[in-house]
C-alpha cells in the first residue's frame, strides 16, 4: 500500500478563489480498503456542483488544489497513493472525482442552511405544481 507523504501544510490560509466568505470545509472520499483522500472546498459550490446545479469549476470548487491524506493535520497524500485509490493520474481529474463521490463535511449551520433553503425549494413546487 502506499504511504502518504507528511508535509504539514497550512491549507487554511492564503490566497484561494473560494467565495468571500472564506468558508473551507473537508471533502472526504474512502474507498472499500478504508484508504481515505481529503480535499478542502467551497461547501456551497461543491454541493451545488454534486447535485448537478452548477458545472465544474475548479477554480470556484475547490480551496487548494492538493490531494490530503489528512487535511487538519497538513499531510498531502503522495501521487502513488491518490493515483493507486482512484485509478487516475492527472490531478485535476483526480480532484473532480473526489468532489463528486466525496463527502463533504458540513458544520451544524450548514446543514440548517441546506434544509432552509431545501424547504424554499419544496414550497416553491407545491405553489406551481412543479412547473418550473
């Protein structure tokens, strides 16, 4: 199995297209052998982009454009391993697998967010029978 690489790394600062909100969250993708691979990503862009709202847009998706093993701790998963787990050797494909079959992690806010805006969505069908 291939190991990660430990390069601590300060992914949470610095210059990143993310909104301007700053928001970061982990995208986490586990295989079946329990390897795990984490990018950082606009949450909303990202969520809009898996349920098929938006096009890719790497630039406006995606925080940094590394592959962790461990994101908190900084540790950016070698190529060998990132390469091995998803079967793809460019990394920006790489990182478009992981947005669409990743989990993103989401803060409590952000969850109260999604079905806020989940429930707008509902109502809005129910007031046109769904003619939009």
């Amino acid at each position: 199995m291939a190991q990660a690489t430990s390069k601590p790394h300060d992914h949470f600062s610095g210059s990143s297209k993310v909104d301007s909100s700053g928001e970061v969250r982990v995208c986490r993708f586990q295989n079946k052998e329990k390897q795990k691979l984490e990018i950082l990503v606009n949450p909303h862009a990202a969520i809009a982009f898996q349920n098929g709202k938006s096009e890719w847009d790497l630039s406006a998706i995606v925080a940094r454009e590394e592959i962790y093993s461990d994101a908190h701790k900084g540790e950016i998963a070698s190529k060998a391993l990132w390469s091995g787990v998803l079967g793809e050797e460019n990394k920006k494909n790489a990182i478009r697998i992981l947005v669409e079959k990743g989990e993103i992690h989401l803060t409590a806010e952000d969850r109260k967010e999604l079905h806020k805006n989940d429930g707008k969505q509902t109502k809005r069908l129910n007031e046109d029978g769904g003619r939009r």
